[in-house]
C-alpha cells in the first residue's frame, strides 16, 4: 500500500530520530527522482536553483513560479520536500497566501527569511538586506497559523547583512525558538561564521539547518556544529551546468560531443529508470505487445493491413 503518511509528518518523524539529513537541490521532477533513488531521505527546491532554471533572477521570481517548480518535485518523489518562499512575498497576507499555495502542491516545509521585500538583486552580491526583528516575527506568527501541515523553518541573514551581526542573528534565533518555529537556518556558509554563531548561540534547543556551500565541511563536522539539517541548494545545478559547459565547449572546438560512450549508456539507464520506462515496458509486453503476438489469423482493430502486408 501506498504511504498515506502527509508531507509535513514524514520530514517531523524523520527529524524525530535524531539523524542527520541531507538534503540535496532538486529543480525539476527528474533530479528529484535521482535524489530519491540515490538513497536521500529528502530534498529541497531552493529559489536560486529555480530561478536559475527558469533563466530568471529569483529576486524577481513569483511565488507561483516558485510553487510550481517545488511542486512538480513533490509529485514526482515520496521523500518530504522543502521549498523556498524568499521573504513571504510580501506582507502577512501574501505570507498566508503563500503558505496555502505550497500546502496545496505537496510541500513538506516551507521557509521564509528576513531579507527585504521586494528582494534585492544585490543579495547575490553579498549586499544583503535583512527587515526588523518585529516585522519578521509577524510574518512568521501568521504563516504558523496559516499552515495546516507543514513545516515552517525561519532564514535569517542578520549575521551577513548590512549592519548585522552574529549577536543579532542569535537574537533572532532566540525569538523565533520562543515562537515556536520548526527549525532555524541562520545563514551560515562557511566554518568560520558557523563558529561566530555558535559563540552567540551555544545552546541546542532548536532544530537548525546549514547550508553546505562547497565549503568542504563533512557532516559529522556540520553535526557537531549544531546542524541536524544539511541542505545543498546549489550542488546540483551547478555540478550538472559545468559537465553540459564542458561538452558544449567540446563541440565548438572539435565538433564531437566527447562523453565516456559507457558513463553515457549507463547515465541514460538510470534516467529511464528514474522516469519509470521499465514499468511502460512491461505494461506494453503484456498488453498491446501480446495482442500483436496473438494474432493468430484473427482480424485486430488496426491491423487491417497485415494480412495482405504478410
């Protein structure tokens, strides 16, 4: 029987044990297969990725383009999956709105940051913006009571903004722990702002999650940190952008598409079965298939033909 368990209870219960996580980007539907072919326990569809897959700037991204993109992932794969909302898309309302659309297409948590609405291009530049404390509070109160089932996990970039500090990002831990929030990812990309965090916030009574930005950190060393929770928002673009880069140069300079023809055989098999070709075959083998087999002299619909053709 299929697992009726909700979204939102299968990444609670997967918290509950207590093991870590990793959960790498999925953009689109057969990434997401891959992921949870591979073994993952759970994914994310993170708003620089899908911008990025829809060729446009995530500051400028909709929410609906957003919620489909994740959506098309959470039907597509059994494991809970986590999407970006950027900064609620707005006021409370939005925020509410926000939290309805992502429910509705399947998504296992739903995280929301304090940067400034609208998003600001420049946050790709390390120029980052984050509101007031208060303002964040209020979203976050209102996609709490908004929720039905998923997980609310609250971004804050205080520790990396414009006149932030690591201090104010633990304060804003603090206050959205006492919330009552899911979990807390507090923008930390490399070992050195995780030590400044922690030096501020040493205690563990918050489910946190750290982004693992190329920054070479083990989980165990991540865990130890704090993080229970190891997202990949960007691996899987980008490894996969620089292989298709790296073939493409290869044909305007030699006008071969130079690939190991055995990796190629082997890559394109998994992608048949991550998009669940065999299971087509088969149903093929015992149904159109076996009436071709089975002819036996007998006139079939659409095949008027094959006597005089035989």
């Amino acid at each position: 029987m299929a697992d009726r368990t909700s979204p939102g209870q299968k990444l609670r219960d997967l918290i509950a044990t207590g093991e870590t996580i990793l959960m790498p980007g999925a953009h689109d539907p057969l990434t997401g297969r891959i992921v949870q072919r591979l073994g993952f326990k759970a994914c994310i569809c993170a708003g620089w990725m899908t911008g990025a897959h829809l060729a446009t700037p995530e500051p400028v991204m909709t929410m609906t383009e957003q919620v489909d993109a994740a959506g098309r992932v959470a039907r597509a794969v059994d494991i809970p999956v986590k999407s970006d909302a950027g900064a609620g898309y707005g006021d409370p309302i939005h925020v509410i709105r926000s939290v309805q659309a992502f429910e509705a297409a399947g998504i296992a948590a739903i995280q929301f940051e304090d940067q400034v609405f609208p998003k600001r291009a420049s946050y790709h530049r390390g120029l980052e913006h984050v509101t007031g404390l208060d303002e964040f509070l209020r979203k976050i109160e209102f996609a709490m009571k908004a929720r039905e089932d998923a997980l609310i996990v609250a971004r804050t970039d205080a520790g990396n903004a414009v006149g932030g500090s690591w201090k104010e990002a633990a304060r804003r831990v603090r206050a959205l722990k006492e919330l009552g929030v899911d979990a807390v990812l507090p923008m930390c990309r490399t070992k050195d702002s995780m030590e400044k965090f922690r030096q501020e916030y040493p205690d563990d009574d918050v489910v946190m999650e750290g982004p693992a930005y190329f920054n070479g950190m083990p989980p165990d060393e991540m865990r130890r940190y704090g993080f229970q929770l190891i997202s990949f928002p960007l691996a899987t673009i980008v490894s996969g952008t620089a292989r298709v880069i790296e073939m493409l140069k290869g044909i305007l300079e030699t006008g071969v598409a130079e690939y190991d023809p055995e990796e190629a055989r082997a890559v394109r098999e998994e992608v048949e079965n991550a998009i669940g070709l065999p299971e087509f075959w088969e149903i093929e083998k015992e149904t159109v298939e076996a009436a071709n087999r089975d002819w036996g002299g007998r006139h079939i619909a659409g095949h008027e033909g094959y006597d005089q053709k035989r």
